[in-house]
C-alpha cells in the first residue's frame, strides 16, 4: 500500500467491510508505540472533540452561563 502525495492510503475492502467503515464515517489515527493505529470512532467523540479543541479560548466576549442560556433560548415573550 502507497501513500499518495496528498497523504491518502486506500482501506482495504475486507478491512472496511469488517469494521462497517462506509463512506463518511469517522476514523482517527492513534500512534501506540512507534505504531499507527486506525479506528473507526462515532461521530461525537471525534467530530465533537475536534470542535470543541478549535473553539477553545475563541471567545472574546466574557458572558455567564446564564447570559449565554439567556442569548439561546431568546427573551421572554410579552
């Protein structure tokens, strides 16, 4: 199996077929001693993990919880 110049390798049929790997779905790769390990992993431990990780310290705007709910939720209506 060969890397391609954009860093993609082909996973195998009976590898993906094993795993239910199908298009779309979430994998992550775990280096575990001096080795690469792939993993099929669900939706929110990956995706949501690596939106929360780019988020992190963004803010620029210093609000409570209960401000932030407060903005969500919309004012109370008449």
């Amino acid at each position: 199996m060969r890397v391609t110049s954009k860093g993609q390798v082909t996973i195998p049929i009976e590898i993906r077929d094993r795993l239910g790997i199908v298009p779309s779905s979430d994998v992550e790769f775990v280096e575990e001693g001096g080795h690469v390990v792939l993993r099929k992993t669900t939706v929110t431990s990956a995706r949501g993990r690596r939106l929360v990780e780019a988020m992190r310290g963004k803010s620029t705007v210093k609000m409570t919880t209960d401000q932030i709910m407060a903005l969500t939720r919309g004012a109370p209506g008449p």
